[in-house]
C-alpha cells in the first residue's frame, strides 16, 4: 500500500534555532516528492519539488533531501523565525498513478520567540 | 495568493441545509480537484475535473455532489450531511493531472465547514 509517513506529528523550537523534519514513504513506483507549507486557516504552499535523480534541493532557509534508495526525505529549516510556524506536508507521487497525490498527515511546527 | 479563491471561508449548517461551496482558479488551469482535510489524517482526494469532465470520484458520499460549469470554476453542493462531515475543504488547479514532476498543484485557502 502506497503510504507517506511523517515524524515528529508537532514540534516545538526557539525562534533562531534549526530543525529537521522527516519523511518516509512506500510509494512505488517512485515520480517525484513535494514540500509543502500549510499555514493555519491556509491552503498548502508548495515550497519543494524533487525527482528520483535530485537528492538536495533549497528554497531560501527551506532545504529539502531524498535518498530514494531508502525512500526518506526530510526539510530542514534554518534560523527558524516565527512566520515558519505551520504545517509541514510531504507528498508523493507514483509513476504508475500520476493524477493522485499521496499525503502525509503532517508535522505542526512552533516556533517561540 | 496562489490564484485560486473559495468562498465562503467559514460555513456552519445543520444537517437538514443545502449549500453550496464556490472553487474559482485565474491561473488558466484546465483540471480541478476538491480535497477534504480531517484533524490529523492526510488530505483525502474527492474529486477530479479536467477540461470540465469529471475524471475521478473517489468513494465520495452522494451527499457531496460536484459541479464544474467551465474551467474555472468548481462548486461543491452539499445537502443532508452528518457532523463527521465536518473539516477543511480545499480546492485545488494544475495544468494538468497531477504528478509527473511538472503539474503543481495550487491550493485555495479552503473553506472551514461545521456541521451541526
């Protein structure tokens, strides 16, 4: 079964610090992975795409990994500031099914002053 | 802005009402999508419009009933729900279907319904 998984479910940190979000996924065949940024009462923002052959791809303090051999990602984000507060999800899409999207549930990140 | 409106944004009704949610995307798109997001699972796919037809109903109630008039605009009839009906509902353009490494997806700001 076609599934992304996403750890931690919410994550609190000081405003200035790093952190790192992961993502596992069993989609199969593999076409791409998206990043987005939900914020609250928002539609998600895309904020990164990457294909099988792209393992490191950044937009602005938003630095986004693959490692399609054991089929992680994560997003990294660096010098949080408040705004990065949201929702950060992890998309799938599969080669064979390429008019569907498959989610992850998400990880709520805080960011403090 | 990512281009794509949904009004209302706030909508509570009670189980026995009829209303309806209204889609519009100025990106030039050709396909649509309605999703619905529950606290704490994935987004769900609803439905799929692309060139106005409809290409995907994934298991959806009849009591949500879609509605695409033209590329632009995608309405959501909804009559007789239940409270677990209750969520964000999100609609979302591409130029295309979904996938392949080029056909973003662009989310509108979604529509927050109560069902009472």
């Amino acid at each position: 079964k076609n599934q992304v998984e996403q750890s931690p479910q919410s994550l609190i940190i000081l405003e200035g610090k790093n952190c790192t979000l992961q993502c596992n996924y069993t989609v199969s065949p593999f076409s791409n992975l998206r990043w987005y940024k939900q914020d609250t009462g928002r539609g998600p923002v895309s904020l990164t795409i990457m294909t099988f052959s792209e393992n490191t791809k950044s937009n602005g303090r938003y630095t986004a990994t693959l490692d399609a051999d054991t089929k992680q990602s994560s997003l990294h984000i660096t010098a949080s500031q408040l705004s990065d507060s949201a929702s950060y999800i992890c998309v799938v899409t599969s080669s064979k099914n390429t008019d569907k999207l498959i989610f992850g549930t998400g990880t709520r990140l805080q960011v403090f002053p | 802005e990512t281009g794509v409106t949904q009004t209302p944004r706030h909508l509570v009704m009670g189980m026995t009402n009829k209303k309806s949610l209204k889609c519009e995307q100025h990106l030039g798109h050709n396909a649509m999508y309605w999703y619905k997001q529950s606290a704490k699972k994935p987004l769900e796919l609803m439905f799929v419009y692309n060139f106005k037809e409809q290409t995907e109903n994934n298991s959806v109630p009849s009591r949500f009933s879609p509605e695409c008039p033209n590329s632009s605009h995608l309405f959501l009839h909804l009559h007789t729900l239940q409270p677990e009906d209750s969520a964000l509902y999100l609609c979302a353009s591409s130029n295309g279907l979904a996938g392949g490494g080029g056909d973003e997806q662009y989310f509108g700001p979604g529509t927050r319904l109560t069902v009472t």
